[in-house]
C-alpha cells in the first residue's frame, strides 16, 4: 500500500519542524510553554469561572514547569 503523496509531504514537512526544534531548543522552550500554558490558563477560566490574573499565573507556571521537564527528559533520552 502507498503513502498519499499528500500525507507523505505533510510528514516531510513535520519532520524538517522537529529538526528545527529539536536544534533550537529555546524555541521548542517557548513553544511548549505558550501551547500547554495557554490552554491550561483558558480552561482554568471556563471551568472555574477564575480571575484572568489567576488563570495566566498557573498557566504559566504549568508551561513553565511542562516545557522544562519536557525538554530535560528529551535531552537525556538521546
């Protein structure tokens, strides 16, 4: 069975990101605390009914806390 060529471009396209990442690891950094962070902050808001100030705080610190532990344990998995 063949690949789409679609897909298979999709996924050439994934793995030249991962490079990068990978490479640039302040980036990757940012990038999984805006993401996780983001998300952690808009649901504490939905969910809880809590303050913007209190949502951005452990939003943050969630990211903060996620990106790191993510990046240490990518670092010594190699």
């Amino acid at each position: 069975m063949s690949v789409p060529s679609g897909l298979q471009k999709r996924y050439e396209q994934y793995q030249q990101l991962e490079g990068y990442l990978e490479e640039h690891t302040p980036i990757q950094w940012l990038v999984l605390v805006a993401i996780p962070g983001g998300t952690y902050a808009v649901a504490h808001m939905l969910i809880s009914s809590g303050s913007l100030t209190d949502a951005i705080a452990l939003g943050l610190v969630f990211g903060v806390v996620f990106a790191t532990l993510k990046v240490l344990f990518q670092r010594t998995s190699r």
